[in-house]
C-alpha cells in the first residue's frame, strides 16, 4: 500500500506545475516567469509558433471565429480570420472543411464558402453559412454553441463548382435551401468585379422568412436591374416544377446555369438539361456525396503498433486504428488534405467515397478507406 502512495505522489509532482510564491502579489513577475519557463522547456517548432499567437501553425491551417450573425431560424453566417498559411485566392463557390473541438473530439464537415474572394483593402476575413440539420451535430453545434473566439481548424478550399472570371453573358441560378450558399459568393463576387449583368435567380425555399440573405438579395434586386430574383415559396407554391420552366425564365436554354440543392432536384435539372441537348450548360454542385459500396471489412493489423482489428466494411481505417488505442496521422478527416496518408503492406482497402480498391504496395487515405479482406497498415 505505501508503494502505491509513493507512486501517486511522483506522478502528480511530474505533472503538476507547483505554485510559485508571491506570484498573486507580483502578477507582472510571475508572466515572465511563465514566459521564461515555457521557452526554455523543449517544444517542437511549431509549439513556439502557437504560444505567439494560436493562429500560427506550420502543420495545419487554423482560424478563429469572430462572429457568428444569425441569418434564419435555423441558419447562421460565421465570420472567420484564417490563420498563417491562409491563401486568399480561392474561386467563388468552393467550399471550405472545418473541424471544431466537440466534447474532446474533432468533427469535421465541408460548408460552402459565402465570402468573395475580391475583398476591400485590409480585409483578411472568409465567412460560411451553415443550415442546422436535424441529424447534423457539428452544424446544429456551429449554428448555436459557438462563441467567438473559438479557434478552428480549416483545410484549404476545394471544388469545381465556381464562376468563371470574365463571367458568362448570361446566367441562371437554380437553387433551394442551402443551395444558395455557394451561389451568395458568387453573386458577391460579381458585384464586387462589376460583372453582375443578366442573371436570373429562381430559389425555392419553404417560406419566405427561410430565405437566407433575404434583405441582401432584395436590395441587390433593387439596385441591379439585370438582376432578377424569383422567390417560390414550395408549402404555399409546391415544388417547382423544371417541365415548366419555360413559365418562369423563357430563355433558360440559352443561359449557363449553376444549380445546387436537393439532390431530387438535381436530378430532376440532369434529365431537362439532357433532354433539351444542352447538358455541358449545366453546372451542378452535390452537398451529399454518395458513398460507394462498402468494402467486406476484415482484420486490419497495424504492424508498427503490433495490434490489430477486427471491423466492418463500411468502419475507416483511422477510426478502426483510433479504436484500438493507435495515434494514428491525420488532418482535415474528410480525404482532402493526405495527412492521414500511410502505406498498405498487405491485403486490400476500399476507397469509400469511389469504390477504388487498393492493393499492396500502394499508399492509403485511411479517414476515407476501409477493409476489402485482412490487411496490414505500415503505421
């Protein structure tokens, strides 16, 4: 029994920073005192970057949130500073991932970015807009537990779903819900560039007061004259129905169109499109990627750790590793940024956005891919 005091009592002396004397009546003493104690402790390079500023990394990409603007009901827009590393030369319509620190977990989605890319002088700031979904935790989460302040992880904006610049004669906007997302930096963007010419805008969204950027959107109306919005609001209204388009926007055939929301919608926007022979006019963006069919799962052995697991076909490789105590390689968690990287020595995995299978030899996403069979992780 003494032993195991003995025991305890080290192991809280090593972990536990004692309490300097005078430090409460000598408060600009004892700051330096910290300062000096961190500095001369051994850190890796990028500890020192994070205790000047936790904006700096040279590992990840980071930023802290400075406001969060209630948009709906449901929606709000967070206004973020990107860290060191930031570029701010992204297209309008991409989206951005972001993870947040949840209950000692980091969760992870993609959001559309709803800044411009041209922005006024001095202005080092990106914003997204965000829906909280019923089965969405870390939107329900951004939407209404984040206070500024918070410092979040970004990985770097992706996506080909963007307006060009010069933008085309002629555009249509088909979107609903948050759909609008991508389509706001857009519209912003081709203020800013003094592009906003002949658009039509058709958004649907179930009541007028669901409409995010209402008040931004009416005034662009207002000031525009080439650009014309059209509101429907589907529990009054319905759905719109492509088959009539013709009723709301007569020379849709002629225009480049960017449509984003609903996958039936979607859908129902590929089959007028191709009907009408003028599919490559068409640009679509899908919030809800479809996965692939699952891989048969299998024992996955970790033949630096010396452990293994046994999982399902459709269980990643990093959260089957993190599942048995393994620190495995990560970053964004979404398949973008190859932090998670590492080589398959043995079986096959599933890649499990595309189907791909992989096999020995060859290097691995292990936040997107999971088990085809047994295989071995070099990790």
């Amino acid at each position: 029994m003494a032993k195991n005091t003995i025991k305890n009592t080290a192991k809280v002396a090593d972990t536990v920073r004692p309490t300097i004397a005078g430090a409460k009546e000598n408060p600009g003493w004892h700051l330096l005192r910290t300062i000096a104690g961190r500095i001369t402790t051994p850190l890796l390079p990028d500890d020192y970057l994070k205790l000047a500023n936790p904006l700096w990394s040279a590992r990840e990409l980071r930023g802290r949130v400075l406001e969060v603007r209630r948009e709906t009901e449901d929606s709000a827009t967070l206004v973020i500073k990107p860290g060191w590393g930031f570029s701010f030369d992204y297209e309008p319509g991409q989206y951005i991932g972001i993870g947040l620190l949840v209950e000692g977990r980091w969760r992870w989605r993609s959001y559309s970015l709803t800044s411009s890319p041209v922005t006024s002088k001095g202005s080092r700031t990106i914003t997204i807009t965000v829906k909280a979904m019923p089965e969405g935790f870390l939107s329900t989460h951004l939407v209404g537990g984040v206070a500024p302040g918070t410092i979040v992880r970004l990985a770097a904006p992706q996506g080909n779903f963007v307006m060009p610049d010069p933008a085309p004669a002629s555009v249509l906007f088909l979107t609903a819900g948050s759909g609008i997302t991508p389509v706001m930096s857009m519209l912003r963007t081709l203020v800013r560039r003094g592009q906003l010419g002949d658009v039509a805008h058709v958004h649907s969204s179930p009541t007028e007061d669901d409409v995010m950027f209402a008040a931004e959107l009416s005034e662009l109306a207002d000031r525009h004259e080439g650009y014309r919005l059209r509101v429907r609001a589907t529990r009054t209204e319905g759905r719109l129905d492509l088959d009539r388009l013709d009723e709301v926007v007569p020379d849709w055939r002629e225009r480049q169109t960017w449509a984003c929301g609903p996958e039936a919608m979607l859908e129902a926007a590929e089959r007028t499109w191709k009907a009408a022979g003028i599919a490559d006019r068409l640009h679509l963006e899908r919030f809800a990627v479809a996965r692939a069919a699952h891989g048969s799962g299998g024992t996955v052995e970790f033949s630096r750790s010396g452990k293994a697991a046994t999982v399902d076909g459709a269980t990643s490789l990093m959260d089957a590793g993190e599942a048995a105590g393994i620190q495995m390689p990560f970053g964004c968690r979404m398949g973008i940024c190859q932090s998670c990287v590492v080589g398959l020595l043995d079986g096959h995995v599933r890649d499990l956005r595309t189907g791909v299978e992989h096999e020995p030899g060859t290097r691995v996403q292990t936040c997107v891919s999971a088990a085809s069979g047994d295989c071995v992780l070099d990790v």
